[in-house]
C-alpha cells in the first residue's frame, strides 16, 4: 500500500475469488435486467448500461461469508482503523461500445462528507484492459487539494483539461482491483472492443465520518 501514499493510487491482486467474481457479476446483471432504477444507460434508446448504483443497498449480502473482506481489509489499513464506513458500491459496466467516464476526482462528489478522505477499492469483473476502457491515473505525486469541478452531461468533471497522455493504467484480471484515494485523478477511455469491462467500485471512508448537514445521508452507509 506504500505506493498509495505516493501516487494515489496502486493495484492489488486477487482481492476477491472466481466465485465471488460469478456472484457478483449475477447480481449485477440482475439489477440490469430487472431495470432498476439505479441503472443509469449512456442513451436510453440506446439501452447501454452504464452503471448501477447502490449495489449493496440492493443486495446486502455481497458483503457475507467473507467475500469482500480483502477489499474491506484494504480500507482498514488504508485509514488504519478497526471499522470502516462503506458509503457507496457503483458497478462500472461499460459493455462493447461503452461510454469513457471523464477525469475527475472522487472526492468533488462527495464535498458533503468530513473528513473528505476516501479510498475507492475498484474490482474487476472482467479483464479491463486498454481497449475496453481500463482505468487511468494521473501520476500526481503526494498532490492532496481537491481541483475545481463542473457538472458535465453526466457527473463531475474536472473544469481544466488533463494530459491524458501521462495517465498511467495496468492490465486487470476478473478479482484484480485498482485502489484509488478521493485525491487521485482517474478516468476510463470508450470500450472499442467486443467484450464488456465491469468492475465494481467500493467506496470507504473513516469510520467516524460526519455528514450531518445531509440527515438521512447515513441511511445508506454500512459499517463494516
Ligand atoms: O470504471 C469507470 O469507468 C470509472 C470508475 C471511477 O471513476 C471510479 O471508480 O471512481
């Protein structure tokens, strides 16, 4: 996790099984199909899923029988806590022809949590490589301060063009994760390839996190 500290970003192998990989994925596909209403598509007559959101509030057991206790363990050590609060699970699911999510820092969304530290765990659910989007970094070096933000077609992105050509990203197996701070400027490219790229991304903070100018905000969060 050294590398953490000094970019901002690291990968980690193998944080969940084959099996949970399968289970995962299942679900997932069920919340697509059942159309949820927290699938967002690109388009809508399009029907290409983006993403899914609130995943564990959907199925609360992905987090039973240890599953995802490696990805939880990486939180733990990350903000050097027993507990930790997980506060959002979104499934990035750009299938063939898939979308790109612009660069941004996790952290511009999430301005109504303190301490505004994040740690986001990103699992592989299929291989995620260049052509079917993969995720990219910005080399920062220790850089902290949140950028400024504006609200594109979408979500967030940063106001200020990024040089896209230093982003860094590496190859990810089903299980692989990428783990990225609130700070860490990320994007994914379009998935040109015929093979869908999902991953699901954890998002954990501090275990005394205060959101207290959003009541019901808490609702959602599990301790873990
Ligand atoms: O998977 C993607 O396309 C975007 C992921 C992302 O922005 C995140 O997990 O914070």
């Amino acid at each position: 996790m050294q590398r953490i500290e000094l970019d901002g970003f690291t990968y980690v192998r193998s944080v969940i099984s084959s099996d949970t990989v399968i289970f995962l994925s299942d679900l997932i596909h069920e919340m697509v199909i059942n159309r949820s209403p927290n699938v967002q598509f690109v388009q809508d007559e399009k029907l290409i899923p983006r993403k899914a959101k609130d995943v564990h509030l959907h199925y609360p057991e992905i987090f039973s029988n240890g599953r995802l206790d490696n990805a939880v363990g990486i939180a733990k050590s990350y903000f050097d806590t027993n507990e930790v609060t997980l506060f959002a699970s979104t499934a990035w699911l750009k299938p063939a022809g898939g979308t790109p999510k612009p660069p941004h820092q996790d952290a511009a969304h999430w301005t109504h949590v303190i301490p505004t530290d994040f740690l986001t765990v990103w699992i592989a659910l299929d291989p995620s490589t260049v052509d079917n989007g993969g995720v990219h970094y910005l080399p920062m070096g220790g850089d902290r301060t949140l950028r400024r933000h504006v609200r594109g077609d979408v979500d967030y992105v940063l106001d200020t063009p990024v040089q896209k050509a230093l982003g860094l990203t590496e190859d990810l197996q089903p299980g692989d994760a990428s783990v990225h701070t609130g700070f860490a400027i990320h994007w994914s490219e379009p998935n040109t390839s015929t093979r869908p790229r999902r991953g699901l991304a954890l998002a954990f903070a501090h275990p005394d996190i205060d959101s207290s100018d959003h009541p019901g905000m808490f609702d959602s969060f599990l301790r873990l």
